[in-house]
C-alpha cells in the first residue's frame, strides 16, 4: 500500500480535507505532512535552504499526529517558511505508554517571487478527525482550516 494522501474536495467547503495512508505510522505522519505542504505551496517551487527538527511526544498516537501537523503550520507561521519536504520516524515506548515523533522540516524562508504559494493553512481541526489502523496499515482523515 504504501504512503498516500487525496484531498476530499466533497467533505468541506471553505476548508480543506484530506484522507492519508500508510504502511506504518511513520508513513501515515509522513504522508499527512506532505498533504499539508502541498495545500500551502507547490513543493517543488521551494528551495531547500533552511530545516527545523520537530520532536513530540503523546500517550495517544491520535494526539500525536494531531499536534505534528498543527505543528508544521506553527512552524510556517512562527519562522516564516514553507517546505519542500519532510523527513518522519515515529516509535512507541511500550514501557512509558508514549508515542515518540522524531520529523525534520525542510524549506526554505517564504519568497512570493519564487514560490508557488496556494493556501494559508491556519490550523488542522478536529472537525470529522480520524486516525486508525486498519488490517493493511493506518489511515488518517483531516480537514485543515483556511
């Protein structure tokens, strides 16, 4: 199966949702950043100039992957940028009963004469949230507030 996302144009107006895949919770958060990155700006117009190293930790993966993609929309707002990619590794410490994300972002400063910008993502919402596994791995639904 492998990582996926595809925006559900059908679900929201005045918003944006989307639905993720992926093999491991690692891909799931992998894939549901790149969603993110690609409502604000076309990835591939951004220079990869600049990174960020993200670390959370959650007693719940739903929280956890809640809190990394508001983070990433924390990050553009608070230092300015936008991303050309992300890296992910999520682990669970059985023992602590947490959830680890370990992410980096990288982008570069945002610069309107070279980036394709799109969307102002202002947050993601818990509005029809759902994280689960399933029997081929894990799906996500988001809507992001614009």
């Amino acid at each position: 199966m492998g990582k996926s996302y595809r925006f559900r144009e059908e679900i929201v107006l005045g918003d944006l949702a989307f639905e993720v895949t992926g093999d491991t919770v690692s891909e799931l958060c992998t894939a549901a950043a790149l969603a993110v990155i690609e409502a604000m700006v076309d990835p591939l117009s951004v220079e990869t100039n600049w990174t960020k190293e993200v670390r959370l930790s959650e007693a719940n993966i739903e929280d956890l992957f809640f809190e990394w993609l508001n983070a990433i929309v924390y990050v553009k707002d608070t230092d300015g940028v936008v991303f050309h990619d992300v890296r992910v590794a999520v682990s669970r410490d059985s023992e602590k009963n947490l959830w680890h994300l370990d992410g980096t972002l990288i982008g570069d400063r945002v610069d309107v004469t070279r980036q394709a910008l799109r969307t102002d993502v202002k947050a993601v919402t818990k509005h029809l949230y759902e994280v689960r596994q399933k029997e081929a791995g894990w799906y996500a639904h988001v809507v992001l507030d614009v």
